[in-house]
C-alpha cells in the first residue's frame, strides 16, 4: 500500500535538479499514505516516486521497481492478492523475481501482456508503468475504485499525475481553476464523481479503465465494467453454494500480509459476515474496532458487541462526541476536494483507533450496492406505481404543480420526483439539493454561468438510458456512489493515519457472481439482501441479521443545532463566504432558520455548503507547501485500561469521552 506521483516533461523541460525537487514535493505531501520510505526515479524526460506503507515483503518490497534490464519501471499502490498464483507463470516464461512483493508481478505482466496486463489482476490498485523502449507512460485503476489516481496534462505540456490532488498541486504548471460543473455535481451529490475533479483539466481515472500518454496524446480504455447479466436459469440453491464459496475465498485471499491484521465491526450484516469469515482462517481471535455515540439512535455497539461475543474477537471501541468536529477542518485537507459525507468524522476515528493495534483492516463495503441492502431501493419501487401516469401527465400537470407550490411545503417534493423518468427520479431521491431545490440555492450569476457554459450536471446518457428495474439502479449506485462517497471516504481517511483497508465484497470475482444473480433473489418484499443473508446464517447472529438497515450515521442534526450551531451561521452567513458567488444568501438563511427551529431537517445540505466553504479555505486558497499543510498527528485522550468482557457483561454501557475502551470478548 502506497501513495505514488510522477510526471513526463517535455524534452527539454525544466532542468533535473528542478525535477527533483517538484517531485521530492509531490511525495512529501502524501507522507500519510505511505510513511515508511520514500523512493523516486528520474531519467531524461520522466520522474516517478512513491511512498512506501509496508504490508507484504517488509524488507524487498521497495519501489520504483524495475524488470531485469531496466526497460520498465513500476510505481504501485494497492495490493495483489493473486500474485502468488501469477508468478509461477511468469517465472516459466523467463522472467527472474528478485523480490517476495506483489508488485514485481506485475512489472513482468506488463512485460508480456502490454496494456491487457490490469485484466490478470485480482485487488486493488492504482499503478503507472513507464516503458523506456516505447517512450510510453502506461497508468490503470482497479475495477471498484477502491484506489485514487488523479492526472492531468499542464498547459505547457507536462503530464502529471498522482494518488491524490494534493500532489498535482505540488507541480508549479498544474493550475487551480475552479470547474463549475463540478461545484453542481458537489452539491446535488455530496461529492465529485468520476471522471471529473473540482479543477478543469484535472481528472480521475475511472474505475476499471486504463490511460496511455505517448507522444503527447492521452488515451483512454476501459478494460473492465459491473455487468448486468442477470441468470434467467440460476436456482436458489445453487446461487447460494456458489455466493458461499465466493465469500470465503475473497475474505480468505486477503489475509496475506507480514503485519497484523483486524477489521472494523460496525455491527451491521456486512461487516459482521467479513469478520465472521476472517475468524475461521486465523489461529488467534479477530482484533475489531467500532465506534458509537452518547445519541441512541446513531449508536450501533450493541450490535457490534453481540457480533464480537458471538464470533469471539478481540474488541476495541470508541465513543465519539460533538467535541471532536474540531477535526472536520483538518479531515479536510485529506480529501483535496468538497466532500459532504459526514461519516467521514467516524470512519476517520475508527481508523485511528485501529492503528493502534494493527496496520491492515478489512471492511464490509460493497455488500449493499451488491445485494440492494439500502432503504431506498423499496422507497423507488413504491414510487414507480405513481409514476405510471402517463408522461404528459406528469409532465404537463404534476410537475408544473410542483413548481407553482411555495418552498417547504408539504408533498411539493414527491410530486415533482414522481414526474420524472425512472433514473433521473432515483438520481433526484439521493440528492442534497434536487433539481427542484438548486435554482433557489444557487445566485443569479451561478445559475446563469451555469446555463451560458451549458456545464449543469446531468445524468450521464449511459445511466439515463437504463431500465427501471433493481439491477440499473444498483449499476448506477456502483459507478457513482459507490466510488465517489464510499470507497473514496474509505480511502482517504484510512489513508490519514496509514492504515490500509481490504474490502472483500469487492473482489471483482464476487462482483460478477453478484451481478448474475437475479434481483428476485437480493430483495424480497421490502427487504434487501435475502441471498446474501441466508448465505451467512449460522455464521452471523440473528439477531443482526433481523435488525432493520441502519447507515453508518452521525448526529450532525443535533451537533448543528447546539455545539456547531454558532460556527455554522456565522460561516455560512459571513461576507467571504457569499462573495463566492455561488449562493442566494436568502435561501442559505431560510434553510439555517428553519432547521434551527425544527421545521425541516437540513443538516446534510448544511453540512454540504459548511465543507465547500471549508475546502475554499483550507485548500483552494492555499499558496504555498507550508500553507497547504497535512493535518496534526491528533492522539486520543482519556485512554482506558483493557476490559474483561463476557457475555452477562457483553450489553454494559460504555463511558467516557474520546476514549478508547479495549474488551476482550470471551466465548
């Protein structure tokens, strides 16, 4: 696991010694990802460098890496998880192995297979293969997205890239221009999705694609995609030996590791099966991790303790408090770009907590974008009955209602989400602020700047064009959600404390197994996730299998209205904040007033405008390395003494404020 960043210059670009240090810079400031060693190579035109998190051949993993004459250099973040299986191959097609790494494999498949190498891989990645002989940079991301890769081409002509924005920042030719179509995309969506970034002319590789710069030109391929492909003729039966095989041999396979492992257990279906599968593969108790709060309704460690006590793990948890958002500015500067989910807060902490302990966590993401484990899959097909209408009708009618009814009124939304066609009404249901809601958040200049660059965000055509069926909508929530919230949340704040996370049910083999089963079979009635949890009976309690879904929430709600509710007026309220010139000041002051009287909640579209605010701050407006500056080590307080815990004690509550509480679960 690492952070990488390199460029290609032009060929009589700046001199080497400048090289160096732009380089030395652009790893510098992702340290966090790979805090171990630093490498870099530079040759004539090309600088390639990495920082090194050590996992797997501690001592001879170190990068770039070279093939036997030197013609192919390697610089890799990710792991490998079927190199093992890869190497004999390899080795008996002439290729010599000088170390014990994952990484090496796959400098010897680019060798041999050229740019279908990404297709042998099983993990996750993100990776750029310099060929001297072709004078050709070759770069690819894993199929889910669990990894980052950023690019760009300057406007002198210098191609950069790197695991993180904040490294093309570093480059001096990399400019910082402000996409508006981005900023839409932000607020209708809670992040930025792939392929665009928040600046022009830097983007992210997509999930499952490739990217070759040689003689200037950039091109793009996709090698691989979440099919829809459903099994008209596949039993029950057959589809549950199947999905149970599948489950253990992706937990099984990611195991392999020269430090310690553990996995965060939130109580939840998911991560209870992965933890549940680990146990059944190591010798010692599982080490898990969780977090909850003092709000009943957010806190989840019942559910994670009736799951450790029944597995048998070495627990550790956490109770956060409003106390800690001082770090939402900070976790900020970590994400490079406006980001809304304010999960990030406990994901972050969750990953601090388990650095203590371990180097390597497996996570449950994956399992509802797989098997329709989100509410919101019911709520549409409700939904879908109203809009059989006929289209003038709910053109025509419904949605020019829906227009003329004042703001807040009651059912204004829904009858102007039933007038719409089947993905954009799914697209609307998940956004912050809707297509009804945007034009009275955004200013007249916004809004028109908009309309003149015609640079609004739409619904890509290949998601508009889906059929209203359960599969479209768990392809679009894999293709956008999926990477754009959860893997990238994910990925960032584990990262932030060098701790890498393994996410099983997003083993590309179990991804397809996934999308071949048919949607009959992953949502009966209202409920979701049928297949998977009776694949897991026996394994995981009932108790967490019968509990309804409950997302990985905070009480920004509450927070908003008591401890944050000062500090959120005054910034989203004061002059540099509405100079932007994004907002209506009236309709930001309407949301605060309602939502501080009870009226409505608006904490997510609150939280949104308080993060875009927070990134102009904290990043956009950042000049210098020494300004745009990596958070503090922050440290834990109130550290408690290791807990016995059994089952008659296995429901006690928890206290204490920040504090880590270690129990050791007995069977």
């Amino acid at each position: 696991m690492c952070g990488i960043a390199g460029f290609i210059d032009r060929e009589n670009g700046a001199p080497i010694c400048e090289r160096a240090s732009i380089l030395e810079r652009m790893c510098r400031v992702i340290t966090h990802r790979g805090p171990d060693f630093q490498g870099m190579t530079i040759e004539r035109r090309v600088a390639l460098g990495m920082r090194r998190l050590s996992i797997i051949d501690l001592a001879g993993g170190k990068q770039p890496i070279t093939n036997e004459d030197g013609t192919i250099s390697l610089v890799f973040n990710g792991e490998i998880y079927n190199y093992r299986e890869l190497q004999p191959a390899l080795e008996s097609a002439g290729h010599n192995f000088r170390t014990r790494s994952d990484t090496e494999v796959i400098v010897h498949l680019f060798e041999d297979y050229g740019r279908q190498c990404p297709e042998h891989l099983r993990g996750m990645f993100a990776f750029a293969v310099w060929d001297s002989r072709n004078q050709e940079l070759f770069l690819a991301r894993d199929r889910a997205g669990k990894k980052p890769l950023y690019y760009t081409v300057t406007a002198g002509g210098v191609f950069v890239f790197g695991s993180e924005l904040k490294c093309l920042l570093e480059h001096p030719g990399v400019a910082r221009e402000i996409n508006p179509q981005a900023i839409d995309a932000y607020l209708t969506l809670g992040y930025v999705p792939d392929p665009m970034t928040i600046y022009t002319g830097i983007h992210k590789l997509p999930p499952g694609w490739s990217l070759s710069y040689r003689r200037g030109k950039v091109q793009l391929a996709q090698y691989w995609d979440f099919k829809l492909r459903e099994r008209e003729q596949f039993a029950e039966d057959e589809a549950l030996e199947q999905l149970r095989s599948m489950l253990d041999e992706a937990v099984r396979i990611r195991l392999v590791a020269d430090v310690p492992l553990g996995a965060f257990l939130s109580g939840g279906v998911d991560s209870s099966a992965v933890v549940a599968l680990m146990s059944q593969h190591t010798d010692r108790p599982v080490q898990t991790f969780s977090i909850g709060y003092k709000e009943d309704r957010y806190d989840e460690l019942k559910y994670a303790r009736i799951a450790a006590s029944h597995i048998g793990t070495d627990h550790h948890e956490l109770i956060l408090t409003p106390d800690l958002c001082d770090l939402v500015e900070d976790l900020a500067w970590h994400f490079d770009e406006p980001f809304a989910d304010s999960s990030a807060i406990p994901t972050y902490l969750v990953s601090k907590l388990a650095r203590n302990y371990v180097k390597v966590v497996l996570t449950g993401d994956g399992g509802d974008e797989l098997f329709a484990g989100y509410t919101r899959y019911a709520v549409h097909r409700e939904r879908s009955k109203l809009s059989s209408l006929p289209r003038p009708i709910r053109n025509r009618i419904i949605r020019r209602l829906s227009y003329l009814m004042p703001h807040g009124a009651w059912g204004r939304n829904l009858l102007y989400n039933i007038s719409l066609e089947p993905m954009s009404r799914y697209l609307n249901d998940v956004s912050l602020f809707g297509e009804l809601t945007r034009p009275s958040l955004y200013s007249n200049d916004f809004a028109d700047q908009l309309a003149r660059e015609n640079s609004a965000f739409r619904l890509p055509a290949s998601f508009s064009s889906l059929e209203d069926r359960l599969a479209s909508l768990l392809y679009m929530d894999s293709k956008l959600y999926l990477p754009g919230d959860i893997l990238t949340k994910v990925d960032r704040m584990s990262m932030a404390v060098s701790l890498e996370a393994r996410a099983p049910l997003l083993d590309h083999k179990l991804i397809e197994l996934a999308g071949s089963i048919p949607a009959a079979f992953k949502m009966k009635g209202s409920g979701g996730k049928y297949i998977f949890k009776r694949a897991i009976e026996g394994l995981v309690p009932a108790e967490i299998l019968r509990r309804p879904k409950q997302g990985f929430g905070v009480p920004v709600r509450e927070w908003i209205n008591e401890q944050l509710r000062d500090q959120f007026r005054e910034v989203l309220t004061e002059p540099r904040t509405l100079q932007r010139g994004y907002m209506n000041a009236e309709y930001v002051g309407l949301l605060l007033d309602e939502h501080e009287r009870g009226r409505r909640d608006h904490s997510q579209c609150l939280w949104a405008l308080f993060m875009l605010e927070l990134w102009h701050r904290r990043i956009h407006e950042a000049t210098s390395a020494k300004a745009y500056s990596p958070a503090p080590d922050l440290r834990f307080v109130d550290e408690m003494p290791p807990m016995r815990m059994n089952h008659a004690t296995a429901g006690a509550p928890v206290s204490g404020t920040a504090g880590t509480i270690r129990r050791n679960l007995e069977a």
